[in-house]
C-alpha cells in the first residue's frame, strides 16, 4: 500500500504536483472524479506556491517530528488541512461557495481540522498534531505563527461582521 502512496509523489511533476497529488488520493471519494480534482488542486496550489512551500519549510525547521519534506507531505495532517483551506480559499474568493465548503467539509472529515475558506492565513504556518483546530470566517492567522492541537478562532457572538480572533505574525 505504500508503494501506492509513494507513486503519487514520485509521479509529480514538481513539489505542488506532489502534494496536490497526495491531498487528492487523501480527500477523493470512490466516486469523485480524480482527474478533475487533482487538476483544481494543482492549480490552486500553484498560484499559491509560496505560501505552499514556505508552510512545508515551517514545519521542518520548527517541528522536530519531521524528519524532511517527504514526511510533512505525506503524514502531517496539520500540513494537509492547511492546503486543503488554501485551494478552498482560492475557490471562496474565485466564487466557487459550493466547491469551498465541500473542501471544508472534506478536511474536517479527514483531518479533524475545520477552517473556514473566508479565513485568511499566511505563509509558513505550522497547524502541529492539528486536530480540534477551528479557525472561523472571519479569523486571520499571520505568516509563521504555530497552532497546536485543540486550539479554536471561534465567534465572538456577534451576528454579522468581524466577529473572528486576529492572531499577528509570528506568533
């Protein structure tokens, strides 16, 4: 089965084929049409390459369980739900609702991890051991900043408008 997980790595043209790869064969249902949704994987997270990159760079020079690259990729659930969130905000903001909150809801399901696609997120974020993290629509998380486990950027009570925490750079 690993040799199975692995070709989806080694078939990647480049580091967000790889992941876009690895996310698909995570998140795809039996029925979903595999092709398609690597496609809009790639996509998104070509546009966002920098930010992709620079999150899997976090967690290895900040996480002392990863052992390179290949392990963040393809074990670190922390780094998959933060890609998932970036194709779904590429989506929200492209006006793809549907499509957004399907992704959210897929990377819940998988990685016990719900960020909202209206939430905005830097580069270089670390979500460790991830699950129980919620970050709200209106939550913004700043470039570097490390989430541990549990942790919710949830409602402040208000109906409408910002109603999400702020959390800086580097924190």
């Amino acid at each position: 089965w690993m040799a199975g997980i692995l070709q989806h790595i080694i078939d990647a043209r480049c580091f967000e084929d790889a992941v876009a790869n690895m996310l698909m064969h995570k998140l795809a249902y039996e029925t979903t049409n595999k092709q398609e949704m690597r496609r809009k994987f790639r996509e998104a997270l070509l546009a966002e390459s920098a930010a992709c990159r620079a999150d899997a760079q976090a967690v290895v020079q900040r996480d002392p369980a990863a052992d390179g690259v290949l392990d963040v990729v393809v074990y670190f659930k922390g780094f998959s739900a933060i890609q998932g969130y970036r194709i779904a905000h590429r989506a929200w903001e492209a006006g793809e609702r549907a499509y957004a909150l399907w992704l959210q809801s897929r990377c819940s399901q998988q990685f016990g991890v719900d960020i909202h696609p209206a939430a905005v997120i830097g580069p270089a974020v670390i979500i460790d051991h991830a699950t129980g993290v919620v970050i709200g629509e209106t939550a913004v998380v700043g470039e570097g900043c490390t989430l541990l486990h549990g942790v919710t950027l949830g409602g402040s009570g208000k109906d409408h408008g910002d109603r999400h925490p702020k959390i800086g750079k580097h924190v």
